[in-house]
C-alpha cells in the first residue's frame, strides 16, 4: 500500500456526512475529493502544499451543482485545508478553489489543477491555524521514542536525528551521519526517513529508506537503539490514521538500495 492510498482512506472520512450532498447526485464526492488529494501532491513544494485549485466541471454539472450550492468553492477550501494538516503539509494561506465550467467535459467528470500563488500578507493566519491542527492530533497521539533510557516526546510534526548538535536526536557517534534520519508527521503516522546517510537506518532489523512507523518499532541508527511508542494508542489511532489495521507493515516501506559506502 502506498502513502497516497493512506491518504485516499483518509479522504473517504471526509465525504460522510453533509459533504455529500454538495454535488446532488452529479458527481460522485470521493472522486472529487481523491483528485483534490492528487492535485495537492503533484503541486507541493517540499512541505508546502499549493494553495490555488481550479475545479473544471461540465458545464451542465456546472451550472445546476453552482445553483443549488453556490457555497462550494468555500466548503472544497476547507477541505484542502484538513487534508493539507492530515498529511503535515504546510499552507500558506487559506486555499483558494475556483470552479470553472469546461465544454470538452464529459458529464459527471471533473479535473483539478493546483498551483502555487505568490507569498503575501494574509498567510500567516492560515498557516497558524494549520499548524495548530497537527500540534492537537500530536498532542492525542503522544508518541515518543525510547533513546537509551531516555523519554522523548515527539511533539512537533518534524524531528531530526544526526551527530550534529542541532538535531532534535543527537546521536554521538562518528558513524552516524550528521543528519542522519527525519521523523515526519504524514497522513496519520510518523514515519522514518533515512536521508542518505552512510551507516543506514534500521527498523525491526530491515534496512529501510522511509517506513511508517507502528507502536513497539525498533529503530536501529548505528549502534543506537530507538524505540517508538505512543501513549494514547488505542482510540486516537482509530480517529487519525486512516489506514486499515490489517495493512500492518505493508503500509508506507521502502527498503533501503544496497550500494558502496561513500563519505559522509
């Protein structure tokens, strides 16, 4: 299963509810929702989700869908803001969302562009409000890591390990790499990245280059055991991580390309 596949799952919570009837019958909503989703990935810039979404509708669909809901260009907006925070994805102003009438759209199809519109005054807010999202989820969550005998708490979207001294993690050993692996919030769990490093990053013994982690996962950075965990564990898993539990393991792994040693 891949992480856009988590985030599909995710985008199914969203249409229940009176979401559903915003296209009255003309559209079915988690096609609408998924390509959303699609657009907000093939736009981003690294962390930054793109904040302008131009919705293309037949035109007939068009006209009755904007007649009976002349409000969805806001209710799609708020949208791309909950998936932007469910995926630790930053926006940088609130969402602007465009629908447009296409004639060369068959009926009940729909295409979605995203882009990103100049910085400007107005962001901060928007993003602010993003932010405090993650931080709520995180703060239920309360996952941590076990590193030799200490407890830390993972409580910000972004954490980094390294030798370096101003990693979140530091990890004091010649062969770890000075930014060795990253832990980002993403589409309901953490996951490890290892960023390139020399000596490689491990979990439960499998040499990995990104991997969501799972409460009790065993991380090994060179000689350094870490251990994750959360503390509320059983129901806000089930309220935030959209990712079924028989998917186990299979969710988000990529193993790690065996290749030579190079300097750090």
């Amino acid at each position: 299963m891949t992480p856009f596949a988590n985030f599909e799952a995710f985008a199914q919570r969203l249409i229940e509810g009176s979401w559903r009837q915003l296209f009255g019958g003309h559209l079915e909503p988690l096609d609408v929702v998924t390509r959303l989703a699609h657009a907000m990935e093939d736009g981003r810039e690294g962390i930054n989700a793109p904040d302008f979404y131009q919705v293309y509708l037949n035109s007939d669909d068009h006209e009755q869908i904007m007649t009976t809901h002349p409000e969805l260009p806001e209710q799609l907006s708020l949208t791309v803001s909950a998936m932007a925070a469910q995926a630790g994805l930053d926006l940088r102003r609130q969402p602007k969302v465009t629908i447009r009438a296409e004639l060369t759209l068959p009926r009940r199809e729909v295409q979605i562009t995203a882009s990103h519109e100049p910085y400007g005054e107005g962001a901060t807010a928007v993003r602010t409000r993003s932010e405090d999202m993650v931080l709520s989820i995180l703060r239920e969550i309360d996952a941590f890591l076990i590193v030799e005998g200490r407890h830390v708490p993972l409580d910000r979207p972004v954490v980094t390990i390294g030798r370096r001294a101003d990693n979140d993690i530091v990890l004091e050993s010649q062969s770890v790499s000075r930014q060795h692996a990253q832990l980002r919030w993403r589409y309901g769990r953490f996951v490890i990245y290892d960023l390139g490093s020399r000596a490689g990053t491990t979990v439960n013994g499998q040499a990995v280059t990104e991997w969501a982690l799972q409460p009790g996962d065993i991380i090994v950075i060179n000689h350094s055991s870490l251990i994750y965990g959360e503390g509320n564990e059983a129901e806000s898993r089930r309220r935030h991580r959209p990712v079924d539990e028989d998917a186990g393991e299979q969710t988000l792994v990529m193993q790690r390309p065996t290749r030579p040693n190079r300097p750090d």
